[in-house]
C-alpha cells in the first residue's frame, strides 16, 4: 500500500513544473468524431474564462500565469463591443484594447485561446457588449436582421478580424475555436440571423471551428448545421450533456460555461460556491472526457462605467470577483486554486504539465486624514442641450457619465413630481434637496410645495450600467425617460448639461478647499480631490464611510461604490498607482453623512457587508397579498427533476397578473425554490419578461443567500428565488406574484426547478392569471 501511495504521489509530481513552455511551431487543431483533436490526438479543453478588459493591460501575464498554474490548458475570452467602438466606425484595438497582445502573452504561457468576440456577449458588462448609440435609433430590434444593427454587429466582426487572423491556429498562433453570437437560445429562434452571423465571422477572417454556446433547455433555439453546439450549466452535468446529445448525436461534448459561483448585485448576499460541488463536477467532465470553460477561472475588475445590469433592475457590482479560483487581485482562492489544480493534475493531456504559480503582487494599507478639494457638479463648464421636452442621454449624444437637468417650476405650482428616471435623479428645487428618483422604486414621487414664485428644478442623473440580458435591453436608454410632470401637469422647456465621463468632462471642473457643513450631510453631486502619498502596490479603497458614486484613481475610472454592498471595498492595482503622490477623486452623488476627511485603504477586500441600514433611500419591504389567492388557471404536481417543466392552460386565460402557490415540497419540507419563470402566450411563443416587476411574494431569503424573488425572471437558471429559511422558516404555501406591466393574454408558463441540489423542489402548485391584486 505505501508503495502505491508513493508511486500516485511521484506521478502527481511528474505533473507540475517550474515554469510553462510556449507554444510553438505548427499545429492543427479540429472538431472530431467524438473528441477534439490536436495535432490529430484526441484533447481536452480545460478552459479558464478571464477577460482581458477587466484586467489592466500590465497584469495580463501574471493572471494568464495563475490561470495556467491552476491548471488550465486554455482562456476563454469573451470582447465587448462597446469598448473597441466607442464612436461608430472609430475601432480601437490598442492599448488595454489591444487583444492581439493579450493572445500572444497567452502563448508565449503556454495557452490556447477559445475566442468570444460577440457582438453579443452579456458577461454582466454594461449592455451586455453592445455600443449604447445603438439606441439613438427608435424602435431597433437588438440581435436581429435589422440592417441597424446587423450593419455595424457585422463591421465590427470584420474589424476584429483584421486584428486577430493571424492569432489563429491555422495561422501559427494559439486561438483554437470562435464563438458566434452568444446564448442566443435566450434571446430568439431566427437560424436565419444566426447564419449572417456565422457568415460575418467567415467574411472576417477567421477559418478555425466555430461553435455557438446555449444553457440546456435553449441549445434547439437558432441552431445552424455550421456550428458546433456546447451547453452551459452551474450544476448536473449528466442531465445537461444529455440535452447536448439530443441536438447533436456526435462530436466533442462541451460546457461552454461552467459556473464556480456566480457574480454579485448592489444590495444582495456575495455569491460563493462550495468547492467540493465544484470538483464533483468538473471531475465528472474529465472522466468522459468532456470539455469545458470554468466561467470565471479569474472574474477581475468592471472597471469604470462597465458594470451591467440583471432584470427587472439588479445592477451588478463593480467587482467581477465571482468567487473564482483566481481572485479579483490575482490571488489564489483559499480552497478552489489547489483544489482544482490537483484534480486537474490527474486528467492532463498527453505532454502536458502544469507550471508553479507567480508570486503574489504586494499589496499595502494606509489611511490619511486631509481637507480635500472640492467642487460640485452643477458648476461645470459645460454649455447645456435644450429642448422641449427632457431628452434621454442616448437622443442627447451621450453615452457614459452624469446629467444634470433643469427646467422652471410654474409660480403656484406644486404637488407631487413624477418622472421615469435611470437610475437615481437627485431633486433640487433652488438649491435645495428635496428627494429621489430611485429606479428599484419606480412608482415613488418626489414631494414639491407650492411656491408664491417660480424656481428651478434641477435633477442630478446617475445611470447605472445598461441591461445585459434579456429583451428588456431594448429598454435600456438613461436619463429622464418621457415626461415630467408635476401635480400632473407637464413641465417643458429642458436643458440637459452632458457630463460626459468618455469625453473629458473632468476639465470642466475647477476644484479649490472650500468650507464644509460641520456634523451634517454634504450637498449630493460633488467632486472630492485627494492628493494621497501611497505606494506602486495593489490595495483596496474603503468606501464605507460613503454612500453611492464613483472612483477615479490617477486618471482611471475604478468603478462604482455602494454602501448596501455586499461590496465595501474598491480594488486599485498598483500598476494604476505610484511611489509618492496619487490623485483620487471621489464622485459623490447623494451626499455623504460626515465630514469626509479621513480616506482608508486596506490590504484585504471586503466583498460580502451587507448594510441595507446605511441606504440613502429607506428600505421599501416587500409586498404581500392582502387576501387569499383564489380561481387557478390551473393546478397540479411538477416532476421530482431538475428538468424544465412546460405547463399549458386548457385555453388561454388574459391578466396583468402571474401568480405560482407552492403548497408542499418534494422533500416535505417547509421550503419552496424556482430556478425561472417563463410565461408564453396563446399560440406558445414566449412573452417577453421586458415590463415584468415582482409584485409580492411569501417570503424570500436575502440573508443567507441571494434567494430574491427577482431570480425567478432575470433570464438566469443558475439562481433561484428560494423561500426564508436562516431567520425564520414560515410554513407552506408560499406564493409569488409577478406583474406583467400590462395586460397578456397567458397560454401557459415553463417551470425551471433550483438546478442545484437541495430543499424546495416544488411538488404540489396552483397557478394563477389575475386582473389584479391587493397587497400591503
């Protein structure tokens, strides 16, 4: 037995090497009959999803070097769109932008690429990869045969193309396969636009394996004979290669996207996974010699503005952590790194060896107590665009940044002020704050008193990231949308002062020390200038002594703050920083509640502090049905699965209103969890989830883990909406309500059970389609 245990131990240390060898010289690289083929041998992908926009362009190599050490064979690198084409028909590929760079590094590591170039991406990246001016068109069909978009979608690719065709394999270098599109099976079912999109990639340049990437219940929707099919799961591998077998009989099986954890919103629980799932997992791939992509292998930073957002309004975090083997600093996850590294070890392809890992940058803390400069956004020199009527940021020529809008209040006029503002308007009438557009609160007013005279009305707008999923992309415009009226009376005559971030608007502020108010809050939208003595060495901004804004750091947009969390801390590479003097400006967009003298930074993030107690705005609890729900379309008992499950009405049934009553669980339990709602209409065609809101629901755990009823119609199978069950257990039934935003004519409803293992399996279930509901 000993000698056994020490020939397992020498060939797990025949594995591991000091350093990665190149690739070099020429390979071949295709799609076989049961497996992919390199070099004519049968090989497995182990991939590693990182993005190289999300990394600054000096730290590329030593995360491709811990990816590579974590035993990876490959990155999978998705592009986005918006961040190669700021300006139509202006492409950048230099720089942080520069991704010929990035595949080079990668091989000179010993790493293939699966390249993901969009135009569609998703990625939780500010629409989803697309260029916001995509929307100055009304009426745009986003992923479609509309000539709006599939010009420019196909334009870009050819760019692309011209950048990366000899980074191919074919061509001597290292990228192995292209995605096309990306999960289009979400989004809709037209093989004829999925071919325009093949062809473009072709037209383009590239001549190695294309593939397309779906989640296991969509892999049908737009699939061409031309690409080879991977799936995307969290969890159950065997149930979701078994879906990819139905659509295609032969060729590798993939996962396009294996989910380690998940990523994170403002205002909900961290995301973490357990590594022991993940293991079982990933070595169930590697024993029938699966591929797969570790989605993310290393998450990184969205820096800036580059954060999207989830349905109905869930904007995700500027750490991309995702709890990922790699961490958002570069640093090895204290379970998964080895975990995965030792698993992998034991499946390596013929030749291959896992290198050591880098060492580990040096961080640094610090804090320093300093009178800032200052200034406010409203003194910006910055001539305002007038109009009639309020213009969206996109009609207005304005992609990423602030605005400040204003108009004059009537003498006499007063009552309550109602605006559709994205995401937080800040209203001042004469100076003064008087309260706030929220868009998780999209029904809430702001309070105005009638005035003998007239006065000014200004709202400061701070966008979040725009949608990244889902067809309420195409309700993705920022700014004030639509009217203003005040007491119902249209107010007119708008100036729009664009504070655009993308185009220099910094040089429009004067900054200068000037008084501040003693033991109280500071006025919301302004600009606070340190000058700090710090080190070249990554660190972690504490932002808990703020409330909402953004961060610049020697000239780079870090990202956003939020002081609900999870997020508390900001990571600042040392790359961005410098031995001495460092410039930070602090956009402060509603206010801070103390002096802000005293800037902290630390050598440890904190990514999972939840402090709904420190909101600007108060907590709005959810609503739950005043009386009992009552005459179901339909009522009876999901299978005991993880499958999806189609439900359909003995004949359509019209309501605003869908409701799901879970009377017990599979398990006998007190608990109930759905993966996804998906409603569909008289003829079965999905209705699109672009108006849907949570009206009420039972209960819903947000303490333990991330169980929010909004899970149930974000587009997402990989999170579940789950009932309370750390602080309280209530008992079943348990109900949900979503609202529609309007008046559908309901065929049925498609189940989506939690696809994890664990407690709430729905058995028993009463589904209802309503005119309206009571709640409180």
């Amino acid at each position: 037995m000993k000698k056994i245990k020490l020939l397992l131990l020498g060939c797990l240390l025949a594995a591991f090497s000091a350093s990665a060898a190149p690739i070099t010289g020429k390979h071949t690289f295709e799609v076989g009959k049961d497996s992919f083929l390199l070099d004519g041998k049968p090989f497995v992908i182990r991939c590693g999803e990182m993005h190289f926009a999300r990394i600054p362009r000096d730290l590329w190599r030593h995360r491709i070097q811990m990816v590579r050490a974590c035993g990876f064979n490959a990155v999978c690198a998705y592009m986005f769109w918006n961040n190669h084409e700021r300006v139509r028909g202006d492409y950048d590929f230099a720089g942080e932008n520069d991704v010929a760079e990035f595949c080079r590094v990668a091989q000179e590591e010993g790493m293939w690429v699966v390249l993901r170039p969009g135009p569609y991406t998703c990625a939780e990246w500010e629409f989803g990869g697309l260029p916001w001016w995509l929307m100055k068109e009304d009426g745009i069909r986003l992923r479609t045969s509309d000539e709006r978009y599939l010009k420019p979608a196909c334009e870009y690719l050819y760019a692309v193309g011209k950048a990366l065709k000899n980074n191919q394999i074919t061509h001597g270098g290292n990228i192995l396969m292209v995605q096309v599109e990306n999960e289009y099976g979400f989004w809709g079912n037209d093989k004829d636009y999925m071919r325009k999109q093949y062809e473009a990639i072709r037209r383009a340049g590239f001549d190695v394996p294309a593939f397309c990437c779906n989640p296991a219940y969509n892999l049908q929707n737009g699939l061409i004979p031309e690409l080879l099919p991977v799936v995307n799961f969290g969890s159950n591998p065997k149930n979701a290669f078994a879906q990819l077998r139905k659509v295609r009989a032969t060729g590798p099986l993939m996962c396009g996207e294996y989910y380690p954890a998940w990523f994170d919103s403002w205002g909900e629980r961290h995301n973490v996974k357990n590594a022991a799932q993940c293991l079982t997992d990933l070595e169930y791939m590697l024993q029938n010699k699966a591929s797969f992509s570790v989605y993310m292998a290393h998450g990184g930073t969205s820096f800036g503005w580059w954060a999207g957002c989830n349905a109905p309004f869930r904007p995700q975090t500027s750490s991309y952590d995702y709890d990922a083997p790699v961490s958002e600093a570069g640093w090895a996850h204290p379970t998964k790194f080895n975990a995965m590294k030792n698993l992998f070890a034991k499946y390596l392809n013929e030749g291959e060896m896992i290198p050591a890992a880098p060492a580990k940058n040096p961080v640094q803390k610090g804090s320093v107590r300093v009178i800032p400069e200052k200034v406010s956004i409203l003194e910006a020199n910055i001539a305002p665009v007038e109009s009639v009527d309020p213009l969206t940021f996109e009609k207005a020529d304005f992609g990423y940044g602030f605005g400040v809008y204003s108009t004059t209040i009537p003498a006499g006029l007063g009552g309550e002020l109602k605006a559709d503002v994205r995401d937080l308007g800040v209203v001042l009438v004469d100076g003064v704050k008087l309260g706030y557009f929220d868009r998780r609160y999209p029904k809430l007013g702001v309070k105005v008193a009638p005035s003998a005279k007239a006065r000014k009305l200004e709202i400061i707008v701070e966008p979040m990231g725009r949608y990244n999923f889902g067809h309420i992309m195409h309700a993705s415009q920022k700014g004030v949308v639509g009217a203003v009226t005040l007491d119902g009376k249209e107010l007119k005559k708008w100036k729009l002062m664009k504070f655009d971030l993308d185009k220099g608007a910094m040089d429009s502020l004067k900054f200068r020390v000037s008084a501040f108010r003693l033991n109280n809050d500071q006025p919301p939208g302004l600009f606070y200038k340190y000058y700090v003595k710090m080190e070249a060495k990554d660190t972690f901004l504490d932002m808990r002594d703020w409330k909402r804004g953004m961060v610049r750091v020697n000239g780079h947009w870090i990202g956003r703050y939020w002081s609900i969390g999870p997020t508390q801390t900001m990571y600042v590479p040392g790359c961005w920083l410098k031995d001495g003097m460092n410039e930070i400006i602090i956009w402060d967009a509603v206010g801070v509640s103390s002096v802000p003298f005293t800037l902290t930074w630390t050598d440890t993030p904190i990514l999972g502090e939840m402090r709904p107690d420190t909101d600007y705005f108060a907590f709005q609890q959810r609503a739950k049905l005043v009386s009992k729900l009552e005459k179901p379309a339909i009522e009876g008992e999901f299978a005991n699965e993880t499958k999806r499950q189609d439900v359909r009405f003995k004949k359509p049934v019209k309501g605003r209103y869908f409701a799901l009553e879970s009377l017990n669980a599979w398990d006998g339990r007190e608990f109930a969890a759905c993966g996804e709602i998906d409603l569909v209409d008289g003829s079965g065609k999905n209705i699109p989830h672009t108006t849907w809101s949570i009206a009420a629901c039972s209960s819903e755990e947000r303490k333990a883990e991330d169980g929010s009823a909004e899970n149930l119609v974000d587009g997402q199978t990989a999170n579940m909406w789950h009932s309370e069950w750390q602080a309280r257990q209530p008992k079943h039934p348990h109900y949900f309500v979503i609202d529609l935003g309007k008046v559908e004519t309901v065929g049925g409803f498609n189940f989506t059970p939690r696809q994890s293992d664990g407690a709430g399996r729905i058995r028993k279930y009463r589904a209802y389609v309503l005119d309206s509901v009571k709640v409180k």
